[in-house]
C-alpha cells in the first residue's frame, strides 16, 4: 500500500488481560493495556506510545503524546502529537489532540478540542530597550 505508513511501535511495558493497575502508571517509550488501570497514565517524552485493547480500559486522565485507543478510557486524554480512536473507542471526557484519526464506531462523550503548537499564545514583539515594555510601548518620563 502507497502512501500511508503504519506506527509500528515497540512495547516496553505490557498490562496484561488478567491485572488491575490501581494507582497511576508513569512510562516512557510504548505500554499496552489490555487489563485495567484506575489512576492516570502519563508519559512525557516524545513519540510515547499507549496502546489500550479493546479489553483494555483507564479510569483516569491520559497524558500521552500518542494513543492507540480501542477499549475505553473514563477521564479526559490529551495527545500533544496524535490519537487514533479505532472501531470499539469509548471516552467518557474530553480529548485534546494534535492530529486525530477516528473510525466509524469510535465514541467520544465529551469535547474534541484541537491543540497545536501554532494555538499556543506567541510574544509578538520582543521589547528593545529596558524602557520599552512587552507592549511595544515606551513609557514617558515621570513628571516632577
């Protein structure tokens, strides 16, 4: 097939079928949900994969930067780089994403809500001198 590349990612960390996690997960690099966890999961370096099966499920936020999500998540997700809510999704709360891919299916009780690098606030205008503030403004001398 041309033109679309499939993530293969390396899971370093497994929840297996059979095991409830309670408390939250903190990870680096790729974790596979197919049990349960009540708590957040969270993991800030880039290119971080969750994967939750469709026998997974969170009962609590996700912060990751890229989700695989084919179980259900209780709790808002935030995916600063992508998520991908597959057939059998299900989130109860809101999902912050960069880039999002949805199939026919895939459920979402809460707010979509696109966050980009180019949505955050930027300084448009560096002061030049001590005198002139983040306005862009040089205030006049005090009177005496």
């Amino acid at each position: 097939m041309m033109g679309k590349k499939r993530r293969t990612a390396k899971i370093d960390s497994l929840i297996g079928q059979n095991t409830e996690i309670k408390g939250d997960v903190i990870f680096s690099g790729g974790l596979h949900v197919d049990g349960k966890v009540s708590g957040n999961v969270i993991a800030e370096e880039r290119g971080s994969l969750l994967t939750v099966s469709d026998q997974g499920a969170v009962e609590g936020e996700v912060r990751v930067p890229n989700v695989i999500l084919n179980g259900s998540v209780v709790g808002d997700v935030h995916a600063n780089e992508r998520i991908e809510l597959a057939p059998h999704a299900r989130v109860n709360g809101n999902v912050y994403y960069n880039l999002i891919e949805m199939a026919i299916g895939a459920e979402v009780n809460g707010k979509l809500v696109h966050r980009s690098e180019a949505n955050k606030p930027k300084l448009t205008h560096m002061p030049e001198s001590k005198e002139e503030n983040a306005m862009g403004v040089v205030p006049e001398p005090a009177k005496s």
